[in-house]
C-alpha cells in the first residue's frame, strides 16, 4: 500500500515507452555529417573530423554540438525522427499512460540514460513530441545532464530528486530494467516503483525489493487510483 501521495513520476525510455531495433550506425553521428556535407560543401573524411571535435566540444550533448558546427537544429531533427520511424516506435500502453498522466495533472519526468535532445527525437515517432518539444513532460534532461556518470548508480537518481528538488516519498519510477530502474532508485530512496515485464501472464506481481511488476502500463493507472489520494498537491 503506498502510504504518501504520488505527485512526481520518473520514467524510463528506451523499451519501458519506446521499442527500438538495434541500429547498425550511430545516427547522431550520421546525420550531422550529412547536415555538414551539404551545408558546408565538405568531404566525408572532413565533416567526420569536425563533427567529432564539435562532439567534444559538446560533451557528447546534441544542442551545444549543433551551435558550435552552425547546423539548423529543426532539420537536423527532422532527418532524426524519419529515421527512427523505421526503427522506433512507441508502445500503444506507454502511450496511454503519458496522455492518462498529464490529464491526471502528474508531473511527469523522464530518468534515462538519454538525453533531452534524444528524448524527443524518439517520442516525435509516436506523435509526443514536435519540433523539440511535448507536452508529456515537465522537465526534460537524461543521462549526463543529470549526473557525469549517467544512469550507472542510485546517484543518478538522487542527482535527478535533487535538481527536480522533489522528495523520494512523492515519486513513482518506472521502468524495464530491475537493476537501473528498480533496484538504483529503491537505494536512492524511492519506494515505490513500477517494473514493466510485457511477457508476464500476470497483470500485477510483487518483487523482492518491493518493486511492483505489471505485464501493461495501464495497470499504473489503476495502481495510482487504487494506492494514492491525488489531490494534485505535493506534500
């Protein structure tokens, strides 16, 4: 039973709301080559060793990297998102629970190992996100712009509370892996998590940790309604 009122909810992305084929190239990388090869009239063997330095320079962050190459965000974007349409896509019940949470006045936060740019790069697939920006979050930041070991320990999870200044006993994470998503932020302080199994015959499960295991995200709606008095405050 959760005993505090929920407010806050961290997500996980890549397989808890996208599904993904693996990519065979980096396409981060890839596009913005192409991007400075037109735009710049440049080599192959050139826009590689620009783009790597601009990488550098950007700390492997996609913004800073586009500034300092000069190159237009939107339609590096744009070649992005067509490109993970045939690679990404998002789930159907991910897709419910972001639109039944923002109805619901939930705030919502992505803990990824993404970053913000990729992010909404990846939900723009399923219509969550346009032109850099979605209505599904309240914040957006992953990976090293939460901490400069990314999602590797419970310390991202503080990092993320601490810069989100919300409380533990307010969040509800949510996520596929039961090391990264459960058991980093049970260490961190978060009680309470949902765990997606979309394999599991049962709807609802209980893990060791006290992790809640579901085999549909529509099942964290009914576990909200059923465990929390929203009032749409913090506590």
């Amino acid at each position: 039973m959760l005993k505090y009122k929920i407010k806050n909810i961290f997500i996980d992305i890549d397989n808890t709301i996208t599904d993904s084929i693996e990519e065979k190239f980096e396409p981060f990388k890839y596009y913005c080559v192409e991007l400075m090869m037109e735009k710049k009239s440049l080599s192959r063997e050139l826009a590689d060793k620009f783009v790597d330095d601009a990488f550098n320079v950007g700390n492997v962050l996609i913004e800073p990297m586009l500034e300092y190459l000069r190159l237009p965000i939107l339609e590096y974007c744009e070649r992005l998102v067509e490109h993970f349409k045939k690679s990404i896509s998002v789930f159907p019940d991910a897709d419910f629970l972001l639109k039944e949470l923002r109805k619901q006045n939930f705030d919502v936060y992505p803990a990824t190992t993404n970053s913000s740019f990729a992010i909404l790069t990846k939900i723009a697939v399923g219509g969550l996100a346009k032109d850099l920006k979605t209505p599904y979050f309240k914040t957006l930041m992953g990976g090293s712009e939460v901490h400069p070991e990314g999602k590797s320990g419970p310390f991202f999870y503080t990092a993320l509370m601490e810069k989100l200044k919300v409380s533990p006993e307010t969040v509800l994470m949510i996520g596929d892996n039961r090391e990264a998503d459960a058991y980093f932020a049970i260490a961190a302080g978060i009680k309470y998590v949902v765990i997606i199994d979309r394999a599991q015959k049962e709807a609802v499960l209980h893990g060791k940790q006290g992790e809640i295991i579901v085999n549909s995200l529509k099942e964290v709606v009914n576990i909200l309604k059923e465990n929390t008095i929203y009032t749409g405050e913090k506590c």
